[in-house]
C-alpha cells in the first residue's frame, strides 16, 4: 500500500506510441514531440525534466550518449542516443530549462544522480537543488534522445545482471495504461489500437515505474493472471532473476525493498594523552553499496587536524571546520555489507576532558540524518576510564613521586625509600620499567642488583631474575624497576618500596633524582622527585637523598683541675660535632700517661650546657 507508481496511459497526444507517459515526480522524465526512427530503433523525442512542480527542458550543452543512456533508461527503455540536429525530430520547447551541462557516467538510474549545472550534484530525484535552472542556453538547445525498445533481457537469461541491462532476442514493446491498484494488486490493460500485439509470437514487454515503500520486505511470490475475450491464464508464479543489485541478495526480485542503513558506525582513538598525536579510526557499514557520499563527524573538542592525515575509501581531501569542530570525508566509497575504515589524525588538546557524545552524518538523507557513533572500545584500560573513547583526554604523570634516605653520614649503608603513585596503571603486560636517575655518588655492590624492600618489592625483578630486585646502571647513576609477569601498579593506587645503597666517602649536595617511565603505551616524561626535607641526625635536610655529611669534631677540647700527684683529679672533655650523637656511643681517649682511672667514680656528661650522668 506504500508502493506509488507510474505507468503509461493510452494518450499520446504529443507522442507516438513508443513513447513514456510523463513522469509526475520531482526529477521524473518525459519524452515529447517524438517520432520513430528505424535506424535509431527507436523513439526520437525531447526530453524533458519535472522539477518544483512544472515541466522543462534539458540543454544539449555537454550532454553525450551517456546521459542519453540514463534518460531512456529512466523513462522505461533499454538504452539510448542523442542527437543536436534540432528541427528534424523535434520543435522548441517552452518554460524553464531545467538542466544544463548534464554529466553522467551512464550507470545511474535517473538523470537526478548526474552532475549538472556547473558541478551540482544531488544524489536523490526530490532533493533540494539550489543550482538547477542555472543555464546559459536558449530553447534552441533543448535536447532530444532515441530511445531504443527492440532488445530486452529475458529473465531465465544466465547473464542477467539488472533490469533492461542485457541483450536478449527482439521483443514487441506493448504499451499498457493503469486500471487499479489495491492492496498491492496492479491490474493492466493494453492501449486501444495495440491488440494486434498479442498475436505475435515473439516476446512482449512493458515497463512501470514504482515508488518503493519505506519498510523492509522479503522475496514473496508474484503472480500474474491473464484475460482476454479468448482465453484466460490463471495466477502464477512469475519468474525472478535472483540477482544481487545494489549491494542487496535478490534486490532484482519484486516485491524485494531494502532499507539503506549503516549497520555499523564507531569510532576509536590510538591515546588519550594531552597534546599528544592521536589517531582516529572511524568505520562505517552500509547495507548496500554506496558509489559515493560525504560524512560528516563531530565534535572533536579542542582537537588540532593534522596535515598528511588519511582516508582508504574516501577519494577527495578531508575538510576540516572550526566549528564543532567537525571533520568532512568527502566521496567516500563503500561496498555492501563491508566495513571500512576512515583514519584520520589529530593533535589532542592540552586540556583535560571526558569523551563527549560523537555524532555522525551522511551526505545521503536516506540514511536518516544525523546518526549516532558508538564508542568502539569502551570501558576502562590502563585504569583510565574511556581510555579509547574519542576525545577523553588525561596527563600521564606521577601524582606522588618522593624518595627519602635513612641517613646521611658518608660511606654508611643507607635506605633510600621510594613512594610512587601515577594516573595510569603500569603493568608488565605493557613492558612498564621505571628508571630513577641521577644517583649522584652512590656505591653498589659488584653484582650491579638492588635488593628490594616494602609493600612493593614482590612487584620488580631483574632480567631473568626473582621478584624483589632491581637493576643498578652504574653508568648513567640509575636504577632500572621492571614489573615482574603478571604484576602492575594499579593507576592512582600507592606503591613504597625501599633499596640500599652506599653513601660515598666524601661530602656532596643532594643531586636533583629524576623518574620517568617507558612501555608500549604507558609513557610518563622525565620529571624532578620530590624529596621531604626533614632533619635526621641534627642534620637539616639529612632526609634528602644523597646529601652526604662526612662526620667531624669542630671542638675537641681536654683539661684537669689539679696537676698534684696522687691527688684527685677531674678530666674534662669539651666536643662539639657537626652532626647529633646518638646513644649508644663511645669515646676512646688515648695517652693519657699514667694517670690512674677510678672505674667505679661517675663519669659526668655535660651536654648542650646541661649536667647529666652517664
């Protein structure tokens, strides 16, 4: 019931018999002023368009045997010429001329899919179309076609690949007019003045247009019944030729509709990192073949298109817009029910955001206007959440990164204690290695490993290794923590870890330590450790990592109150350190003669000015 068609009547006023009735939809064809020709075969006529609701004429500038071809196939014969001899065919037509340098390749179905008009192009009969009716010709340019009817494809032809697309024996062409058409029931008859037709023994055809309805229908079964005054055939099944058109399995079959759709439409990213090169794969589906088509998509906040960017089945440059901003694929071929990839490549913004909804929208308004990208990968990688999705972008980076020693004192055992935190999980399944730099003066041991200690320490091997070691680089200062298999560090979860190293034997500043990280995707640039500048030992700052303080007297002083032999005496010791003493301690004085040490009197210590007994 939503089928609208188009069939010839039986008036042909202006037309011989050969001729198509006028075709009384935006963009249909008719053939005027005709007469038959036998050497064209056929109908010589002057075309004529249908457009806003009035008929006009077509300018013979640019148009060839192509264009002819598309204009009788158009109007329901199998192929055709034109010629510019005006005058001899046909006369003058009058109102507007509604085409002009009409472009076709000869495979379109309808004259409405050509270029014309200095380039317009307009995929649908129907479509708005700002440019036509720009012209420069007069009607003595009208252009005429011979449409020839001779040769038709039969339907149990093996080469049959679409309708009136083959040769086939000579037919009669059998003009037939309208009489009814109820829940989906076409009844026909033949014109007056043609019923000599039916004797012949050769095939008959005759041909109507249809407008198909905007739901999906199968292959179901059409029957066709005959009556004359004569005889009568009862309703059977007609023949179909169970071809693919379109991109479509038996698009060849009445009453077989397909809705145009794209089943499959997502888009992806390569990395959500601020500012960093990001590739965008967007992939399309359609349900059949689409010969050529622009698509738009948006919006790619903050994004900054690349130059060289690429596209496989999109044949002209891309267009990039400000606005939205928006990307423009322009003539972009697809294959029926194959997906294909539209890559393109973008410069992230600086700025972090979450992906935003993407939309995508084909040049073609069958495919229903603005539609929908999917999100190609959602969900959560490397602890980042839409890691994948379009224009979600974060800062790979340490939110805590400290490293603290236990001491200060040079040529000592010290503990360095290492606190890591980032916004991405590294794993070893991202080859994730960890390297601090900058271990200015450090000493370690000949085997070149660091055994590790704290929560973290099963997370690290060495090369080939066990868990709970990492690697000393003596030539650039460094240490190397590689993630164990199966091991990570979750994003934004805290690691500790500590490691020894030997202090060297002279005094140094602490150098400025350095941590970054490599893996496959997981990259977080060189940056300064934070250090926590805390006393240790009466030392300010004798937590940074690496100061190194050589241990020495700056006041070592001796006296006694009385030099008389065998007398009481009392030694005094006066020391001043540059670092704090720490119990337990011991002082060892030597030669001191032949005083003689009462062991069992007190040893008085006096301390920062105060008395004490030790």
């Amino acid at each position: 019931d939503d089928t609208t068609f188009f069939v010839h009547s039986c008036s042909f006023s202006s037309k011989s018999a050969g001729a198509t009735d006028a075709q009384e939809y935006e963009g249909g064809v008719n053939l005027v002023d005709c007469v038959h020709d036998d050497d064209a075969g056929g109908e010589c006529c002057r075309l004529e368009v249908f457009y806003a609701g009035q008929w006009g004429t077509v300018c013979d500038d640019g148009f060839d045997e192509e264009a002819a071809t598309v204009a009788c196939r158009q109007a329901g014969f199998t192929s055709g010429d034109y010629y510019a001899d005006f005058g001899l065919h046909h006369t003058a037509g009058v109102g507007p001329i509604w085409m002009d340098d009409v472009d076709c390749d000869g495979d379109e179905d309808s004259l409405g899919e050509c270029w014309f008009d200095g380039g317009c192009r307009r995929l649908l009969a129907g479509e708005a179309r700002p440019c036509q009716g720009v012209n420069d010709c007069g009607h003595d340019e009208d252009v005429g076609v011979c449409c020839e009817h001779s040769k038709v494809c039969s339907f149990a032809d093996p080469e049959y690949e679409g309708l009136l697309k083959c040769p086939a024996p000579a037919a009669a062409w059998m003009p037939m007019k309208h009489q009814s058409f109820n829940d989906g029931v076409l009844v026909l008859e033949t014109c007056a003045g043609f019923e000599s037709a039916w004797s012949e023994t050769k095939p008959f055809y005759f041909t109507f247009a249809v407008t198909n309805g905007p739901d999906s229908t199968g292959a179901t079964e059409v029957t066709m019944a005959l009556t004359n005054t004569l005889f009568s055939i009862d309703a059977t099944n007609m023949a179909r030729p169970g071809k693919t058109v379109k991109g479509f399995s038996r698009g060849s079959d009445p009453p077989v509709v397909r809705l145009k759709s794209l089943n499959v439409k997502s888009i992806v990213q390569s990395t959500p990192v601020a500012g960093a090169r990001n590739r965008i794969d967007v992939t399309v589906e359609s349900s059949s073949d689409v010969p050529e088509m622009d698509m738009s998509v948006w919006p790619l906040t903050g994004a900054t298109f690349l130059e060289g960017s690429y596209t496989s089945v999109c044949t002209s440059a891309i267009e990039w817009h400000l606005q939205g901003p928006s990307i423009n694929f322009r003539t972009c071929v697809l294959e029926a029910t194959k997906s294909a990839t539209i890559t393109f490549y973008i410069t992230n913004p600086t700025t972090l955001q979450t992906s935003p909804d993407m939309s995508i929208q084909p040049s073609d308004p069958i495919f229903g206007g603005v539609l929908t990208l999917e999100k190609g990968k959602p969900g959560t990688f490397f602890g980042i959440a839409g890691f994948y999705e379009p224009m979600t972008v974060v800062r790979f980076e340490f939110t805590k990164k400290s490293i603290s020693q236990s001491t200060p004192v040079s040529s000592r055992i010290n503990t360095l204690t290492v606190t890591l935190q980032a916004t991405v999980e590294l794993s070893a399944a991202d080859n994730s290695t960890i390297t601090l730099s900058n271990l200015t003066g450090a000493v370690v041991n000949a085997s070149q490993s660091l055994v590790l200690s704290g929560d973290a320490e099963g997370k690290f091997c060495m090369a080939g290794g066990a868990a709970g070691n990492a690697a000393w680089i003596a030539e650039t200062r460094s240490v190397e923590l590689t993630l164990c298999t199966g091991e990570s560090l979750p994003a934004n979860s805290e690691a500790v870890f500590s490691f020894e190293i030997t202090n060297p034997p002279a005094a140094q500043d602490p150098p400025t330590i350095r941590i970054k990280t490599r893996g496959a995707v997981a990259i977080i640039d060189p940056s300064d450790m934070a250090v926590a500048s805390s006393p240790v030992l009466g030392i300010a700052g004798g937590s940074l990592p690496l100061l190194v303080v050589v241990p020495r007297y700056d006041r070592k002083q001796i006296a006694q109150n009385s030099p008389l032999s065998s007398s009481p005496n009392t030694i005094t010791l006066t020391l001043t350190l540059n670092l704090a003493l720490v119990p337990p301690y011991a002082l060892t004085l030597a030669g001191l003669g032949t005083l003689d040490y009462v062991s069992e009197s007190m040893v008085t210590l006096v301390k920062s000015g105060v008395a004490g007994v030790g």
